[in-house]
C-alpha cells in the first residue's frame, strides 16, 4: 500500500517539468490532437462517498477509463485550488492565498501575474476551440476587482460564466461578455442544466478538424447545495457516514482539532444530515450533465478522439474531528478528490497508485495536446500515466507533497479565526504559523 507524506508548513517541493511533445498530425496533414473535456465540480468529496450515486460517472467514464487512487488539491479551498488548476502552480507562485480579493481572488493582481500564463490561453495557442462554462473564481465579474462581467480572460473561445460564487438560482452569469440575469425559475434558471446546455450546444457546433478544450465547472455540490426539483428528497433520512473521526476530537493534530472544537450535539448532526442529503441530491444533475456530454460527443462521432476528465475542487469534511461542513484542512476529507479519466489510448476500468496533484492538470492537459509545458509551472504531466506508459510502485511507495493554506485574517489579526459557526475555546486562533500536519 502507497504511503502518503505530507509536508507541514511551507517548504517548497521542488517537481521536475521537463516534457517537450510536438503537435502530432495525420499523413493528410489534418490535425489529430484530441479534443479534451475537463469537468470540475466544487467541494466534491471521495471519502464520504458521493461518487456512488452517479451512476453515470460510473459507467461512461471510470469504468470506461483510469482512476486515480491518489488524487489529491494542493490547497483545500475554492479560490486557490482552482487557480492553480488555471496554471499549473502552487500558491506561493501564482499568490491567490484565499476567496477574497484583498487574497488574490480574481484581483487585479491575478490578471496581471497570471491571465496571460492560464491553460485557456496556452490551449488557444496550441489550437484548440476553448470553452469555459460555470464558476471560473469566487469573484469573478464584481466590479470590486476591478472590471466587470464584460471580462472575458484571454484564450477562451466560448465564455458562460457564473459572476461570483456557486449558487444554483437568482444569478448572473457573462455570456460572451454580457450580462445574463437568472432568477428562480427551474426550466430556465437551474445553473448546472444551464452550464450542461451550454457545454452541449459548444459541442454540437464543433469541426471535425479543430480540436476543442472545455473546462465544465458546476456548482453542485457547494453549499446551499439546491437540488433540481425531480430529486428533492431522493436521499431523505440518509445519515452522513460516521467515519471513525465523527463526532470526536484528535489529541495527536493540531489543538482546533483536538480542543477547538466542542462536541458536536444533535441539532448539529442534525442540520449535518440534511447538508450530506442535499449535496447527494445535487450531484445527480452533474450525472445529468455527464451524460449528455457524453450523449453530444457520440453523437457528433467525437466520443473515440476525447479525453474526459472528472475532478473537484477539493473534498469535504461533514462532522469529522467535531468540525462541521466545510473544507481548508489538510486530512484526508478535504485533500483528497476524484480524479478519473477516459479516452483514446486509456485502459478501460482501471486503476493507478500515481500521485496526482491539482497542479498536474494543466500540464497533463498540454502534453496531451502536444504542446511545450512552460517552465514556470510547478506541475507534472500524467500522461504516460494515463496512457499506460509508466507505472507506479505498488508497494512502499512514498509520495511527498506540499499542501499550502494562508488562512482569512481575521479583522485586526494576523490570524485566522475559523469558518464554523461556532466559538473556539480558550480564546485560541489558528495562525497561519502554526498549522503543523
């Protein structure tokens, strides 16, 4: 069994990046990269469970394609993970330190050191028709950043994107750059089956010669985790699992998780269920969209020439070490996250022991492409892994990694005070200095 080391604190992992592919073409000269689908969805967990009720993630991709046993985010937080899966890079290089702007997130000092260096630009560049739908970062399109929906990043081809947060009614979302307002109506409002019509719609209008890169995000499942109306309650009474570290503290890890925290009472395992329900209920129209991805490639006699990539953002942690539902801590429940992936060349229902990390995407994603990886990005390609040409050890394999996290200050602290809605002991915060995995 593959023995998983975390690095604590902030030393730098130094990751070799050395791949140089040329861009393959048939004798006819017609192009042959394959087309590339990279569905991302937010807070999806692999330890509690919820892939086992997609059934068609199940079907069309992992038991078609490669799972990775060990996938893991580098920084278990919305904002930062996603932009290192942008560009390829840790936190302490492309400096989105959390979900705020003062943070990094969407700031101008994003689009300064890293919108010209983003896998939708280098794709663009490679060839590729490209096509963002759904939450790109948690501020994007507020004017507090400094520009406004009418943004749309270089590279992108096709832009559908949610301003703000992940929600699932009453939004905006910058279609090609102007503003689309949404309310609450299902049929024509739900944000997955607007971002699943979206992405079909790109396919549907695609050239057989021209390859094409999308980046799907949905919003499930992120709280308020709504569900479309035909699954409401489709998991009612389902508890949340009772790992071995719910409900309980952990004397041997840091003191919020060991005295931070009090007991969790009913009305918390309560409000707990409920939140595992939905989140369960939410992804079934992710399965939806997986579906009809797969429905409009096939249809378009793409499917054969198609990498499918199936990720999240990171995981989730609902009632372990006494904690409620959140993300940001560097345990399992929040690192570790789906990664499977099908297509040409990949051995159907297998399984991997590799590492792999949120900033290997990007390169993984140019390599297939054939395109050079650029210096700058931390990442590794896992496309020999992917393709079979290189296996893991399977046995007493250490794989060593860093996980960063800067915390949110707290007003007046250099310190962060917590996300749960409950008051720490002691008067304690949890300093960013003095995380120690």
């Amino acid at each position: 069994m593959a023995v998983l080391q975390l690095l604590p604190s902030l030393p730098l992992l130094l990751l070799c990046c050395s791949v140089i592919a040329a861009a393959a073409a048939d004798d006819d000269g017609r192009n042959s990269q394959p087309n590339i689908v990279y569905i991302l969805t937010d807070d999806q967990d692999v330890k509690l469970g919820s892939l086992e009720v997609q059934p068609a993630v199940k079907s069309l991709i992992t038991e078609q394609g490669l799972y990775f046993n060990n996938a893991f985010v580098t920084t278990p937080v919305c904002c930062p993970s996603r932009s290192s899966i942008l560009t390829g890079k840790y936190v302490h290089n492309h400096h989105t330190y959390e979900n705020s702007v003062g943070k990094g997130c969407d700031a101008p000092s994003w689009r300064e050191l890293n919108e010209n260096k983003t896998i939708g630009l280098y794709m663009s560049q490679a060839g590729y028709r490209t096509g963002f739908f759904g939450k790109y970062l948690n501020n994007y399109g507020f004017e507090k950043t400094g520009v406004g929906v009418d943004h749309i990043p270089p590279g992108w081809t096709r832009w559908y994107t949610l301003r703000g947060n992940s929600v699932y009614y009453n939004y905006v979302v910058s279609n090609q750059g102007k503003a689309e307002e949404h309310k609450d109506n299902y049929s024509t409002d739900y944000l997955t089956d607007n971002v699943r019509r979206a992405a079909v719609e790109f396919i549907h209008s695609s050239e057989q010669d021209t390859p094409f890169f999308m980046y799907i995000a949905t919003p499930a499942p992120h709280r308020p985790a709504t569900p479309a109306p035909q699954y409401a309650r489709r998991f009612a009474g389902k508890p949340a699992p009772r790992t071995p570290s719910f409900g309980g503290g952990a004397k041997d890890k840091h003191w919020l998780l060991s005295e931070g925290t009090p007991p969790l009472n009913s009305t918390i395992t309560s409000a707990i269920d409920e939140l595992y329900e939905l989140r369960l209920e939410s992804l079934l129209s992710v399965d939806d969209l997986v579906t009809a991805v797969f429905q409009a490639l096939e249809h378009q006699g793409l499917i054969n020439n198609t990498f499918i990539f199936y990720n999240s953002d990171h995981g989730y942690h609902l009632g372990q070490f006494n904690q409620q539902g959140e993300k940001r801590q560097p345990y399992e429940e929040d690192i570790r996250v789906p990664l499977i992936v099908r297509g040409p060349g990949v051995k159907s229902n297998s399984k991997t022991d590799a590492l792999a990390l949120s900033i290997d995407l990007a390169p993984t994603f140019l390599d297939l492409a054939g395109w050079p990886l650029p210096d700058d990005m931390d990442g590794e390609s896992l496309k020999s892994v992917i393709l079979g040409e290189e296996e893991a050890e399977q046995e007493e394999t250490s794989y060593r990694f860093l996980i960063e996290y800067f915390g949110a200050a707290n007003p007046g602290s250099e310190c962060f005070f917590g996300t749960l809605p409950v008051p720490f002991l002691h008067g304690k915060f949890l300093c960013d200095e003095s995380i120690v995995v």
